[in-house]
C-alpha cells in the first residue's frame, strides 16, 4: 500500500517502481487529500473557491497506466481548509513548508481512523517521508504510524518512507538507512507528464520537468528510487 498525500505525489515519487510492484502482488494507492474545500487562501488570506476535480481527473488518467486499486479518502488538501473565521490556516507556499497548523488536530485524529482498516490489512506499507516537505506529508506520515498503533503485534506491515518528488529533504533523525532501488526513468516520466496542470504550473512544461525528475532520481540508464527504512527493520 503506498500512501500518497495528493493527486500526483504517488507517480511524481515512485512513478519508476508502480510497474515493478504491480507484478510482484497487489498494489493499492491511497490518495488522502484530493477531496474538494471551501477555498483557498488569496493575497488577504481570505477563501475563494476552487476545485479538486482537475487534478483528480488527472490522477485517474495517470493511476490507470498500472493494474493497481486506486482509493481516495476525499479530504480538503491544507490550501482549502480554514479556521470558523474562514481563514486559511496555510494562507502561502511558506505556510506550507512548517508543522501541521494546531487546528488540524481533529483532522489527523480523523485520518488515523481511516487509514486504521486499510494499514493493518497490507504487508508493505509506503509513506511520505515528511521532512521539510509539506504539512500534509507530514499529517499522512503521523497518521498512519498513528495507526499502525492499533494494530496487533506480529501482524504489522514492513514500512518504508519514500523520497519526495520535488522536494530536496534531509534526511530523517538518527534510527534510519537511506536506500536505492533501480527504477524504470521512462515510466517514472511518462506516467509523471499525465499531471499537464502541476507541470505547467510548477514547473513550466515537459522539458524543466524531465530534467528536474532526472536530478532527483538520477540519468535514465542509471534512476533509481530512493527511500529510507529503520535500521532495525
């Protein structure tokens, strides 16, 4: 199971392993925050609306490519939710680089019952590393290490943490390895292009995405995937 924050993280991160890990067993993408809001935050912090529903279809489109079990939890991502004032509790892209805001606190509690049924059922499970890297990474880490909590000893998953797509993190406090893994770069990036709207938005186009994705996992002949795992594990 591979645990994927919004609409684009799963192939953006892993997009070189999908293919691998569907014939070696079943794989189910969770997508947790592709679930539309009130609005986002404007120059005032003040909501306007917007939908999910564009990038949801390009998710769909992209997750297709593979014989996986594609679930969607639905929630509002941190860009659409607020305070009861109806201010944005992430009013700017700096916002969301920092902790979870306080006010999420029911939010995560709410996540680590969903995500409870569906960790204790698989035996891999892959999450967001969560460093540095966006609060909802980090909300979807704590959540379902939250809810590995409840299940029975003996019967939890191995779990390793994958290297965010386009993020740059350090890597995690003392207790974990940093590993690679060879990946499919051709895949990787064709599934990657099927997200049009974030690659023109974040990035300008297919050519300043290729070569941002090949810095990240290395040249073509030589990509690989990079995760980290305890080092007890």
């Amino acid at each position: 199971m591979l645990l994927a924050p919004h609409p684009d993280d799963a192939v953006w991160s892993c997009g070189g392993m999908l293919a691998r890990w569907c014939r070696e067993g079943e794989l189910t993408v969770v997508t947790v925050f592709d679930g539309d809001g009130d609005g986002d935050g404007d120059g005032d912090g003040r909501l306007t609306g917007r939908s999910a529903a564009p990038r949801r279809a390009e998710d769909t489109a992209a997750l297709g490519r593979w014989p996986l079990r594609a679930v969607r939890l639905g929630l509002p991502e941190a860009t659409l939710r607020h305070d009861g004032g109806g201010r944005a509790l992430y009013p700017g892209p700096l916002a969301l680089r920092r902790a979870p805001h306080p006010l999420d606190a029911p939010l995560a509690e709410r996540l680590a019952a969903l995500l409870a049924p569906l960790t204790g059922a698989c035996d891999e499970l892959l999450l967001p590393l969560g460093v540095r890297t966006h609060a909802d990474h980090r909300l979807v880490r704590d959540a379902a290490e939250r809810s590995l909590e409840t299940s029975p000893r003996g019967a939890l998953p191995r779990v390793r943490h994958y290297r965010e797509f386009p993020y740059a993190p350090p890597p995690p406090p003392g207790g974990y390895e940093e590993r690679t893994e060879p990946a499919d770069f051709g895949d990787w990036l064709r599934g990657s292009l099927v997200y049009e709207s974030q690659v023109r938005g974040m990035f300008g186009g297919a050519p300043a995405f290729a070569r941002a994705l090949a810095r990240h996992t290395g040249a073509p002949r030589r990509c690989a995937w990079g995760y980290w795992t305890q080092a007890a594990t």
